[in-house]
C-alpha cells in the first residue's frame, strides 16, 4: 500500500470515527438528561424557597461549580474518546471548577468569618447529598461510556475516571436544584466526596468496559 493510500484510509477512519462520536453525544446525552430530570422531579423537585432573589443568587453559585466541572470533564472525556491526550497543560482544565469553589470559599471566609465554619461544612444534608448526586450522575455516566465505547480510547481508567467526574458535575448541577445547603464549604466537602466516589467507579468501570 502506498503512502498517500494509507493516509487517506488513517483520514477516512478518523472522519468515520469522529462522526461516531459526535452522533453518540447528541443521541446519548439528551436522553440521559431526560432519565435524570424524571428522577429528580419524581424523588425530589426543585427546593421551595428557589424563586426567591437571594436563594436564585446562592444556586447560580453551586451552578457556575458544577456546571464548569461537567463543561471541561466532558470536553476532556471526549479528547479520550478520540485516542487524543488531555494537550500540552492538562491541569488547567481539571482545576477550573476546584480553583472556583476555592474562590467561593475565600470570600465565604472572608465575609462570614471562621466561627462555626465546620458547622457550615457539615451541614444538613450531608449524606443525603451523598447518594442524591451518585444517583443523578448514574445515567449521563452510561451515556459517556457508550460514547466512549464508540470511540478509541487508549487510556481506559482515565477515561472513565473523567467521564465520571462529567456525570458528576451534570449529576450535581441537577441536585444544586434542590440542596438547601448553601455554604461553598459543603459544597467543597460533600459534593467532592461524590465526585470521587463516581470517579472512581468510573475509572474502575473504564478498566473493564473500555479496554480494547
């Protein structure tokens, strides 16, 4: 096979392949956001006071988090998807959403002061939040896995260690809806703790479902 032959075939697959991907997204996606919303809406609804001005305020704040973890996860998951590394400076990508939370809980700090902070650390729906989040992450992780699989991943722990940090910032996004606890500290705490415990099942998902 001649050079130009075999370039062309490399081009045709990774079109084929790039297609696959892009179609995967929107035929996946969607439907999970759908599976989670009728979730959400049967075992939990949005919180009671979330029209007022101050609560709204308080939620775009949760949003902005989790909603910049889901944004780069998900763009890093589908580089992966691709047989593509993370790029020269991967890091920066993974640290948008934790250099954001970190921000919120300066000015958390700053404002509200260190007295009763592990109070507002805690919170009151703690463990709540720890199976709410999983729970809501549960199907856009397995539609990131079967976009994965139509893909050519060649790290397949990272890729679904990502892939579920991306189910969990969508997962979050969903339950910052409901959440009553407002404070950047529990966010930082217990929204973490689901971030890597649906991380790392997808990463150990990832070893088993995504090796070639």
């Amino acid at each position: 096979m001649r050079t130009d032959e075999l370039v062309r075939l490399l081009a045709r697959d990774l079109a084929v392949r790039d297609a696959s991907i892009n179609a995967g997204v929107a035929r996946s996606l969607p439907w999970a956001m759908v599976v989670t919303g009728l979730v959400f809406v049967l075992t939990l609804g949005l919180r009671a006071d979330i029209a007022d001005r101050p609560v709204m305020a308080v939620v775009a704040m949760k949003l902005v988090v989790t909603c910049s973890l889901a944004a780069t996860s998900l763009f890093l998951a589908l580089r992966l998807a691709r047989s593509m590394d993370f790029g020269p400076r991967p890091g920066v990508w993974l640290a948008v959403a934790p250099l954001l939370l970190t921000v919120l809980v300066g000015g958390e700090l700053a404002h509200a002061g260190i007295a009763g902070w592990s109070d507002r650390m805690v919170g009151a729906n703690g463990w709540f939040c720890l199976g709410a989040v999983p729970l809501l992450s549960l199907p856009p992780l397995a539609a990131l896995f079967r976009v994965l699989r139509s893909g050519a991943v060649t790290r397949p722990m990272l890729a679904g260690f990502v892939a579920g940090l991306a189910a969990t910032g969508i997962g979050a996004s969903i339950y910052a809806l409901h959440c009553t606890d407002d404070s950047p500290l529990f966010l930082a705490l217990w929204y973490g703790i689901a971030a890597l415990i649906v991380s790392a099942g997808g990463a150990i998902a990832g070893r088993a479902l995504l090796r070639w």
